[in-house]
C-alpha cells in the first residue's frame, strides 16, 4: 500500500510489477541489515544520485516503510536488535553466564553492536573462520574490545545422505516424513530446517505438503507476486 500511495510518476510504468516489489524489499533490507536507517542515508542523498538516479526515490520510500510500520506498532529487524541490545546492556541475561556463537561468517553492525553488549554480562566466544570475507567482522570487534585468540577448533563434518525421488512430489513428500522421523527421535521442529535454491516451485509446494503432514514451519521467502 505504502509504493502505491507516492509511487513517482517513473515508477508508475512498473508499478504492478512482481519485481519491482522484490527489488524493493531487497535493497530495504540490505540497508536495514547493515544498520543505516533512513536518517542515515539521506546524509549521503547526493552521492548515492551519482551512481542511481532513483536513489532519493527510494529514500522516500524507505522512509515512508519505517514510519509506516511504526505507526503499526512494527519495527524492522535493526529496530528490534537495538532494542535488544538496549535491554542486553541494562540488564544482561539472568541465569546465562557462557555463551558460544559459531557457525557464523560475520555480523554486520547491529549485530556486532549486540555482542558488544552481551560480552559484557555473559563469557563470550565468537568462532569465525579463517578467511579474507571474515575480516572486518574480526576487526570491528577489535575495535569493540575482542581479544582474539588462534585456536585449532574445527568444525565437525555433517553427515551427508542422498535420497533420489522418482518426482517431484514424492521429493517434498520424503522431506516431511524424514521431517517426522528426526521428531519421533527427540528432535525439536524448530532444530529441523530446509533450503531449497529458488522460491517456486518449491516453497509453494512445501507450504502444502508441511500442513498436509502437520508440520508447523516459517518461511524466510519474500513473496514473489
């Protein structure tokens, strides 16, 4: 509702246009997930200009989302880890006095900014990898206080196994049974999880299939229309 409302007279042409609205949520939440809010981008209006003309659009744009979904009671995912991060630093986590991240590549700001404020009340160990796409996580937590120790811990290897489905159907089907299989055995749903390369057909085929056997899970898709 909120691209409808002010969509400048360019973007009209486009305007019903599935991928214009996945750009859209894309971009918005790249920006969202490295911690610049609307206020911080437009300090930079006219540089971004220089390489997209329709950046001050999507200023307005993101602006308008922000405050819209705040109006609502909602907020985006940085909002809601600085919220956080504000109650990690007043309060801490009662009971919690270890706490290990691993598996992790590198965190962006606001996340850092979490640590930050976790490492202060709990025993905190970041695990990252040994590789150039690592290093300015490794240095922004420096610069935050981290010491950074060389260890020789190495991740356990998974167990691989591969099924072969006679079609499609029967693949999505097999995921829901090994899904019920893994929750006869004492695992959680939550601890059960599925990637799949593309939206469709997948992820429409899965939402049915999953109710269909019961299953309860959520989906981390940007709608594709």
């Amino acid at each position: 509702a909120t691209l409808r409302e002010f969509a400048p007279p360019r973007w009209q042409r486009i305007l019903s246009s599935p991928g214009l609205e996945e750009s859209l949520a894309s971009l918005t939440g790249e920006m969202d997930s490295s911690g610049y809010t609307p206020a911080d981008l437009s300090a930079t209006t006219e540089l971004l200009r220089r390489s997209w003309p329709d950046a001050e659009l999507f200023l307005d744009f993101y602006a308008r989302l922000v405050e819209r979904l705040r109006s609502h009671g909602f907020s985006l995912r940085s909002a809601r880890l600085a919220e956080a991060t504000g109650r990690l630093f007043r309060h801490g986590l009662p009971g919690v006095t270890h706490v290990t991240l691993e598996g992790f590549y590198r965190f962006t700001e606001p996340e850092i900014a979490l640590l930050d404020a976790l490492r202060r009340h709990v025993e905190l160990e970041v695990v990252l990898p040994d590789w150039p796409g690592a290093e300015l996580t490794r240095a922004r937590l420096a610069q935050r206080g981290f010491s950074e120790e060389p260890t020789d811990w190495s991740r356990p290897e998974p167990h691989r196994e591969i099924l072969a489905a006679g079609s499609f159907e029967n693949e999505v089907h097999a995921l829901c049974r090994r899904i019920l299989q893994f929750r006869q055995q004492g695992f959680s749903f939550r601890d059960v999880g599925i990637i799949v390369r593309r939206d469709p057909p997948y992820v429409p085929a899965l939402r049915t299939a999953l109710a269909r056997f019961g299953i309860p899970a959520r989906f981390f898709f940007v709608p594709s229309a």
